[in-house]
C-alpha cells in the first residue's frame, strides 16, 4: 500500500531503515590480469587486463567523450540502471551499452584503471595528460528513484576529499 499511495515516503522509509540494517562490506575489485604474457581466446579466455589494454581501452573512451584535457580535481564517471517493483518494462530503465544491465560496475572499474599510475603513464605516451592531483570516482545513477551510489570513495585521498564532498 505504501509504494501505491505514497511512494515517496515508503521510499524514504525504506531507504533509511536499509541504512540501519544492512552493513557496508567493503569490496575490493580484481581486474589486473596475473598472466599478461598470456594470449587471450576464446578457447582459454585470460582473466583480467594488461596495462596495455587498460591504457588502450580508457584512451578510446576518453577520445570518444573528448575526455582528454581540462580535467577536474574529481572526475565522476556517472552510469545509470534502475529499479522498479511490478514494472514489466523496467529494462527500458538499464543501458542498452551495457546489454540492459546496469553500468555501475562499469563506471567503478573505469574509475579504477583510470586512477593507476602505470595506466597514466601509458595514456601520457598517448597524449592524454591527467593531473597528478586529479581522481576518478565511479557512481550509478538509479533513474527510477534517483538515488546515486559512489564507489570506492574510501579511496580518494585526503587532500581530495573536500573536493568531492563539495559535488556530491
């Protein structure tokens, strides 16, 4: 009955009473490959990526969005999904980039590569010249209830931290 008659304060509600229940449990996200010398196929795929293919894969992107100068001191990567309850259409809400899912885990793992020093290194040889005092945060935005999830925001250094509390 509250989702029917009113939605946003059952929201609220139950946003908050998630917040006392249930524990934060930090994560730690694995995507550097353990065998680079390793070629990848499709018979024996390789788990992972080399800072080659990291350094390939964020260059496109960055030059794809014109990501590539002028960059802030926090750099939010925002992806987006939905939840909704009784909506048979609630995939019309996902990224279609993303195979309907949603690009959290994409956003958080951009972040990730793109806050190695290694991978700067291998995009300054590219021409893309990121600020030792820039930082990237990955986030998704849930379109239905507008609420936003940060990632790894643990991890931003000290100084940055005023920086980033001042756009959330």
């Amino acid at each position: 009955l509250g989702r029917t008659f009113v939605p946003k304060q059952f929201l609220a509600f139950n946003s908050t009473l998630r917040k006392n229940i249930e524990k934060q449990v930090p994560t730690e996200l694995l995507f550097n490959t353990f065998e680079p010398d390793k070629p990848a196929t499709p018979e024996n795929p390789r788990l992972g990526f080399t800072n080659q293919e990291q350094a390939d894969r964020l260059a496109a992107f960055m030059r794809g969005t014109g990501l590539t100068y002028g960059f802030a001191k926090i750099v939010s990567l925002m992806a987006h999904g939905s939840t909704s309850q009784n909506n048979p259409h609630e995939a019309a809400h996902d990224c279609g980039a993303c195979s309907g899912k949603r690009g959290g885990p994409n956003a958080r793992l951009f972040a990730a590569m793109a806050n190695r020093p290694e991978i700067r290194d291998l995009l300054t040889e590219r021409g893309i010249n990121i600020p030792d005092d820039t930082w990237f945060v990955g986030a998704e935005h849930d379109t239905c209830s507008d609420v936003v999830t940060w990632y790894d925001v643990e991890d931003i250094p000290e100084g940055l931290r005023s920086h980033f509390e001042s756009i959330k």
